[in-house]
C-alpha cells in the first residue's frame, strides 16, 4: 500500500531539480578551471571573480529550476485533473467553470450548487442542517473535523453514524438532532424553528428546493448523480463546493488531496491487473442495494454498483436494467438467470450474506446461486459511511472489492494493516483489530432508515 501512494510523488521531480543545479555547479567550475589553465597570466583576482560569477549564475540557474519544476508540477496536477474529467465525460474545469468567487466583506460568498442554482451563503457557517444527502453529515463532519455545527439530519444518516466508525472518531456527531423528519417529509416548521444559516438538500429533489425557499431558508443542492455515479469526482466536487463555502478549512486542510490522491492511485493499480482479463474470466457481481420480504432492489447501469463493478475490473450482471439509482427493482427470477458470481449487500438494508445462505428471506430460494454455492456473498464495509457512496473510505472500498474479486491478482494486499495505515495517516489515530472487524463486518443496524 505504501509503494502505491507514492506512485505520483513529486519527490522524483524535485530529485530531478536537484541533479540538474549539481551537473550545471560542475560545469560551471570546470569552465573556470579551463579557462585559468588556457591563460596563465591571469591574476588570482581575475579567477576568483570569475568563479564568483559562475557561482552566482549557478545559484540563478538553480532557482529558475526549482521554479520551473514547480511549474511543472503545477502542469502535471492541471493534465491529470483534465484526463480525469475526460475519462468522467466531462469537460476541462476552465471550460467548465469560472474561478470560484472570493468571500466578500461581509462574510458571504455567491456559489454555484450542484443543482445550477446562484446561492449567496455565509462563509464558515456554524448552524447547518443537511436533508436527503445521506452522506453529506459524514463528509462534512471529516472535513471539518467536527459535527458540531451541524443541526440536524436524517435518521439514515445517523444510523450509520452510530453504528459506523465516524462516532467513534467523532463522538459530537452523536449530539446531532434527527427530529426535523416526519416520515419521509421535512418537518419545516422545526426547521425554521432551527434557525439554519444552510441547509444542505439533495440537488435532484426540486420540490424540496422549492419547499426550503418558500420557508425563506437558504437552500445548497448537493448531488450524487451529476457525475455519472464515479465515486472519485462525485467526492472531489462535493469537497470543491465545501472548499467555497468554508474557506478558512480549504486554506488549511488537505483531506481532499489524500482521499483524491490515494482513491486514483487505487483505481489505477485496480485497472492496469484486471485490463488483461478476457471477458469470461471476469467476475459476473451482482449488488443488493436493498432487499427484504417485500422488495429487491439492485444497481442498474445508473447507479453506484456499476461504477464499482467498472472499477474492479467486474461485470454487473444488472447492467441492463435501465432504472435509475434506487427503481431498479428485480425479481427472483431475474437473478436466476443472471446467476451471478459474485453478489454484494450494501449497507442501505439490514440482510446480511448469512440471510442469503439460509434461505432466511421471505420465500425466496438462493441455493442454487453460483455466488450462494460458492459463498462468495459479501456485505460492503462501513467505514466513515456506507461504502457504497462516494466518501474518505472509496480506497479502501477499491482495494476490498479487488481482494475478494481477484485475490490471485493482488498478493501484496493485506486489508487489515491498510486500513490501519490509511486511517493513521487520514486521521491521525491507530485503529484497534476489533474496529476493524466491525468495519469489514458491519452489523445490520446500519440499514435502518428510521
């Protein structure tokens, strides 16, 4: 793990700089030492102005490499944002968009939010509320380092708090209110009765949008679909859009360039071992997003799963379901005939793989399942949040799928020592084997919406 998070150090460049001045200090002297042996009637004087000239244009010479190497690095991080946008279908960020707006003096800033809305906010807001982006209390609570100016949030969200690791790390998420939800719908009057400076929503719920501004609150859509479902630039724009309005943590925090750096570095490891693989010999996945006695719901093309799918180097069996994000609904029958290899339980419903091995749902009958036979049923970690979104664990989440996809592909991985060295290097804190245990078998109290 170690190895791969320096793949795309600039140490090298840096090195490269520094060789440069040294070969340029040695030619320099030699000129000198050339030119007192050609005439040897120069003065001593003459000579040592001349080294001294030399040096001086070393030493010139020397800085406008370093500065050229930073300019280079400067290219460098400017193309791989480029090729990353190119990849997600997206054009170039300074096609794209403006340079964000500076905080004006009266402590606000006018942003773009994920629903194209022009939004003027307080900058570093202290009373926040966040509604039907379940991942939003996690992410922001990480790049605060706090959820003390969070308000309020959804009961989903608090679950995987409390049953996740981000209580622990963060024990004032639990102090976070869930009282504004009444069902399925926003209670506005508690609301307003908070007084939220923000309040965070899904950017692809307008009526919602329409609903908060009715009630005079200044609503930030923040979305998880824009981006075609990619873990890695869904993540890296909500982080931008963070940056923009809490602009004293994007001076100071660099959370976004790890999770960024070490989620690419991941995927592209994951990618360059699967690339060979001849279309039989890839695993045939199938996830379960959400699945009881009443429903089946799995990861169409438009969902989260295949992304991951895509990732690991996999093939989504359900790709041929066109219904977006959580309509997929399947059938028994359906699963049948894909007879998947693989299948994946997420964290979004309380059904764990011992449900699938023991026939323990509703009538449904899973023993003749390739993945059931083979037991190979897997519940996705719970880190920070559910895995199954982008968040600070997609990594980790990149490196699981690949161990229990290919583990002959990936021999150096060793699950539990790199999740400990990628949280001790995120967070500063060393986790226990028994955090670890609960992260990668996660219990079914995390798939509670209520």
């Amino acid at each position: 793990m170690k190895k791969i998070l320096t793949r795309h150090s600039r140490f090298g460049r840096r090195l490269t700089a520094l060789g440069l001045s040294l070969c340029l200090l040695l030619a320099a002297t030699g000129c000198a030492q050339t030119g007192s042996t050609a005439a040897p009637a120069a003065s001593a004087a003459e000579e040592t102005a001349e080294a001294a000239e030399a040096a001086e244009a070393v030493e010139e010479t020397a800085e406008a490499v370093e500065e050229t190497a930073e300019a280079v690095d400067e290219a460098a991080e400017a193309a791989e944002e480029t090729a990353e946008a190119a990849e997600a279908g997206e054009a170039p960020a300074a096609e794209e968009e403006e340079a964000p707006e500076e905080p004006s003096a009266d402590g606000t800033v006018t942003i773009t939010d994920h629903a194209d809305r022009t939004v003027t906010v307080p900058t570093d807001p202290t009373r926040v509320v966040i509604l039907d982006i379940l991942p939003l209390p996690s992410v922001l609570t990480v790049f605060l380092g706090s959820a003390e100016t969070i308000l309020a949030m959804q009961p989903a969200s608090m679950n995987a708090a409390k049953n996740g690791i981000l209580s622990e790390l963060f024990p004032d998420v639990l102090n976070v209110s869930t009282d504004i939800m009444a069902g399925d719908d926003v209670n506005v009057e508690s609301l307003i009765a908070l007084d939220p400076q923000i309040v965070y929503y899904n950017a692809g719920n307008k009526a919602l949008c329409e609903k908060l501004e009715n009630a005079g609150l200044t609503a930030v859509g923040v979305s998880p679909t824009k981006w075609h479902y990619d873990c890695i630039v869904t993540y890296d724009h909500w982080i931008e859009l963070l940056s923009e309005i809490y602009p004293s943590v994007n001076a100071t925090s660099d959370i976004r360039s790890k999770v960024s750096a070490f989620s690419t570095q991941m995927y592209d490891l994951i990618q360059e071992r699967t690339k060979d693989l001849a279309e039989e010999d890839r695993k045939r996945v199938l996830f379960l997003f959400q699945y009881d006695e009443n429903t089946m719901i799995t990861s169409g093309s438009s969902f989260f799963g295949q992304w991951w799918c895509d990732a690991s180097g996999a093939v989504n069996v359900a790709n041929g379901v066109s219904a977006d994000n959580s309509n997929a609904v399947i059938t028994m029958e359906q699963v049948y005939e894909w007879d998947p290899e693989v299948i994946v339980i997420t964290n979004f419903t309380k059904t764990q793989p011992d449900d699938l091995y023991n026939n323990a749902i509703g009538s449904d009958d899973w023993s003749s399942i390739t993945a059931v036979k083979n037991k190979q049923v897997y519940k996705m970690p719970l880190g920070t949040y559910r895995t199954y979104t982008p968040g600070v664990d997609t990594p980790m989440t990149l490196e699981w799928m690949a161990v229990n996809l290919y583990p002959e592909l990936f021999p150096e991985f060793d699950l539990a020592e790199d999740v400990r060295a990628y949280y001790n290097d995120l967070y500063g804190v060393e986790l226990t084997d028994e955090q670890i245990e609960a992260m990668y078998h996660p219990s079914s109290a995390a798939g509670s919406w209520k």
